[in-house]
C-alpha cells in the first residue's frame, strides 16, 4: 500500500501540468447554416459553453479562452479582461465560475453581434471569415501565457474551431503559416465544420495532429454530445478512444495569382510560390523565367537498309 507521501508527491506531479483549451466561434451572419437556420445560432452556443465549463470541470488547473470572428475582425469574448472582476453568486445551483463564464461569454459574444450589425447594416454579407486571424490571436495569447508560467510548470494547449463558413483559398499563405507554428510549438488544432467541406482546416488538422469532424444539419440537435465525446478528452487519451474515422486529406494548393485550388501549376524555384498559369515574371520574389519553347522534336531513327 502507498503511504500518504506517495500520494501527496503524486498530487503535486499531477498539478505541475495544465492545459489550455482555446475555442474559436465563428459568428458570421453570412453562414449558409445560419441564413436557411438562424435559430441554430442559439442552441450552438448552449452547446459550446457547456462544452467550455466541461473543459474547466474536469481540472481545478484548466485554462479557457473564447475568440469570436466574422468577417470583418475578430475578438477575445473570454476572459475578458476589460470588465472588472465580480464575485458571482450561486443560480440554481451552479458552480460560481461556471456562472461567471457563461455570463461572460454571453455579454461578449452580444457586444462583439451588435458591434458588427453597426458597421454592416448597410453592407453586403461576406461569407468569408477571418479565421486565420483568429488563429493568429490564439496562437499569440498561448504564447503569452506560456511565458507568464512559473518554473517546472508545463502548459498543454490545443485550439478548437467551431464554423458553418466555407472554404477561404484567399487566405490560403496566412493558414499555412498558423498550422505550421502551431505544429513547431506542439499545439493541437481541432475543427468541427457545420455542413461545410473545409479542405484546407483538413490540412491544418492532419499537420499538427489534431481532429476534423463535419456535421450536418441533422445532427446539430447533438452537438455538445459531438463536442464532448470527441473534442474534450486530451490528445494523448484519443488514442485509446473509439472516435469518427479520419477523412481523407485534400493536400491541393491555392494558387498565389488567383487564391483557387488547383492540382497542377507551376511552381517558383526561388520561392517555391505556385501559379495556375505560366508567368514570366514571379509577382512574390520578382525572380525572371524564361519562356518554355516547344519540346525538343527527336529524330527517327532511319531503318537500315537490308541488303540482298
């Protein structure tokens, strides 16, 4: 039997490690999902935040973050660290932080919906978000927690996407930079698409070993049993877990002069930027090419002559 200094020492080993859970909402108006559904709205974010206060339940030392995004900017709704802090009181029985992040989140994700109502009442919808910026922030936010961390204290992060937006090749150079630092600092992306086909958060999923999932809009009513059964367990237990089947990578490019998919192209040999169509000129590296001619024609060999 272990004494009670085995059980203290495995205690303070276990709460030297925390992790990091930053969740990125994608609150587009312009969301196919949203425009044909627009009560879907509410019940996601029912399910995301108790997704969020699972996260928080399952750990004393877990960490939470929430970025909404649309089109037009993106922004921290949680912590929030304009607001003052308030010592909240008991609802129905509910655990005082979870009431604190439920309200808070709530309160943010309003401000950030009526801010951008202001500025596009006016305006088309664009059905492009800007998720790479939001990436961009979580990534800068982990970094800055991570070096904020006492000494012998190891902090495991990981970003969760939650979207119904489509496919965005015009930011296809600012996602490959995320995915590519997230991987070289070990942060794990997971997305979870709302009746999308998103090829390139494929991408970025396969790359730094984390979970894609697409539902569709009649499994919505489920999805904070999707985001608790797939989403919520840290990466080193998925392993053990009977979770969805992996779905095959789309590994094409976008191409630099159009922001299209493309399977074959030509690449620059100085800067290896890829283009649909042949250009004498690189518009990245402004290296010169020269004009491809027409392939060499060989000679026919001349048939020996047979002699009698």
């Amino acid at each position: 039997m272990p004494n009670s200094q085995d059980a203290v020492s495995a205690t303070c080993l276990q709460e030297t490690e925390t992790s990091l859970l930053v969740i990125v909402v994608d609150v587009n108006p312009a969301q196919r999902i949203l425009v044909e559904h627009r009560h879907k709205l509410t019940h996601c974010l029912d399910a995301i935040i108790a997704f969020a206060n699972s996260h928080l339940m399952l750990c004393t030392t877990n960490k939470l973050a929430m970025l909404a995004c649309n089109a037009e900017s993106s922004e921290f709704v949680f912590p929030d660290e304009n607001a003052s802090v308030v010592t909240c009181r008991q609802q129905d029985g509910q655990y005082e932080l979870f009431t604190h992040t439920e309200r808070t989140i709530r309160q943010g994700l309003q401000r950030f919906v009526l801010d951008s109502t202001r500025h596009t009442h006016t305006q088309t919808l664009v059905a492009e978000s800007l998720l790479a910026g939001a990436f961009t922030m979580a990534l800068c936010y982990i970094h800055r927690l991570e070096r904020e961390l006492a000494a012998g204290i190891k902090m495991n992060s990981r970003i969760l996407v939650v979207t119904g937006s489509g496919d965005s090749a015009s930011q296809y150079m600012n996602y490959m930079n995320v995915f590519f630092t997230a991987q070289k600092h070990n942060i794990i992306l997971d997305v979870c698409s709302l009746d999308q086909n998103l090829g390139l958060l494929q991408q970025g999923c396969d790359i730094t070993g984390g979970l894609y999932l697409k539902l569709t809009v009649a499994r919505l009513p489920g999805l904070l049993e999707y985001l608790l059964w797939v989403f919520l367990p840290e990466p080193p237990i998925r392993k053990k877990l009977v979770l969805p089947p992996p779905v095959k990578v789309d590994y094409r490019a976008a191409c630099f002069c159009h922001r299209q998919l493309v399977d074959i192209g030509y690449v620059c040999s100085v800067c290896l930027s890829i283009f649909c169509k042949f250009s004498p000129i690189c518009t990245t590296c402004h290296a010169v090419f020269r004009t491809p001619g027409a392939l060499p024609v060989k000679p026919k060999k001349k048939k020996p002559k047979m002699s009698l």
